[in-house]
C-alpha cells in the first residue's frame, strides 16, 4: 500500500495549484488564528474555487461551532482535522450535520500502550499521530517506535517529516496517509522543489 499525501499549511492558489499538479491526495487549509500558516475566509475560499478537484482538509483548534460551519459552507471543505481539545461530541455533531468526516490529532511525544489501546478503540477513525510541541508545523518528531501495534487503518503521521525521513516511515510502519508542512518550505514559504522531492520519497 503506498501511503497518501497530505501537503498542509497551503496559503496560497500557487501553492494549492503546485500540489495539484504532483497529484497530492489533499491540502491542508488552517484556519485556527492560533497558527502561523493561518488564512483568512476569503483566502480559503479563493484556494478552494481554484482548485476544485483536490481534498480540502480544513484545519481547527478550539474554535467555535458558528467559526467552523461558516469555514465548510464557504471554503467547501471535504474533511475536518480537529487538532485541540474538541469533545468526541463536538466533532459527531458537525460531522453528521454535514456528512463530513473528521480527523482526530492526537499529539504525543511516544506512543505508550495506553495510547495504543486508546487509539486501538477508535475504530474506522482516522487518527492524526502528531509531536507534542505546538499545534503542528514545528518540524519536531515523535517516537514512531510501536507503530506496528496499532491496529487502526486510517492512520496519518505528522510531525517533522521531509523527503529524508519519509521513505524509512513509510517502509517501517505503511500509514494511510503522511502530513507534511515544514518539511516542504523554505523561508516559510511552500517550496515546489521539496514538494517534488517528498511525493518522489513517498511513491519511489
């Protein structure tokens, strides 16, 4: 199985339009204030009429309920990513009033075995295994060690990967899909020359 793509943290049509054209399985659109790679409403949405066939990922932490609707209604989300400390309630709620699905972060800094068990219970979830540090885009790892104990098969890892490190996780562990934010920028800018180089790390 090869894993997805995820390029996340995309703040313009550019961008978006670069990770179209190296067939990414989607983008990550952040719109918690909380992030440097923070858009605005109209930014969103600007990215999303330009790129219409790809997967929006719409990208929140703590935010309202009123803030994240409008975000779907107007950016044409097609997949939630809850990073902060949303209830399992909060996010059924919008999912099923949309028919959207979410993903669930989870930030750890190794996977103990209570949070295997945890994730183990999560069934047909899908799972963001993110680092500890922030709330993403930190290029800091975590402890992929026991990975091959989860039995969850939406998984998605994130946290510090690049086109150096990608391929050993990928080889090692096969998750659904991998997430990728700084490891594709330079001078906090998306680089079309890593991206290349990631989606080329990935599916080699």
């Amino acid at each position: 199985m090869i894993s997805k793509i995820k390029f996340c943290g995309i703040r313009t049509v550019r961008e978006a339009r670069n990770a179209e054209k190296l067939s990414v399985d989607a983008i990550g659109l952040v719109r918690t204030i909380l992030s440097a790679r923070y858009i605005t409403r109209s930014r969103a949405m600007k990215i999303c009429r330009n790129v219409p066939m790809l997967m929006k990922v719409g990208v929140f932490v703590n935010d309202t309920l009123s803030f994240v609707c409008d975000t779907i209604k107007c950016a044409r989300i097609n997949l939630l990513q809850f990073c902060g400390r949303e209830s399992t309630k909060f996010c059924d709620s919008i999912s099923y009033r949309f028919n959207i699905p979410y993903i669930r972060v989870i930030h750890i800094r190794e996977l103990s075995h209570n949070i295997i068990n945890r994730i183990n219970r999560m069934e047909g979830k899908y799972i963001f295994l993110d680092s500890l540090s922030g709330y993403g885009g930190n290029g800091m790892t975590f402890d992929w060690n026991r990975m091959d104990m989860l039995d969850n098969k939406y998984i998605i890892v994130g946290g510090g990967l690049s086109y150096k490190n990608v391929g050993a996780l990928i080889r090692n562990y096969k998750p659904h899909y991998v997430d990728v934010s700084s490891g594709i920028e330079e001078g906090k800018r998306k680089s079309f020359a890593l991206m290349k180089k990631f989606v080329k790390a990935v599916r080699r």
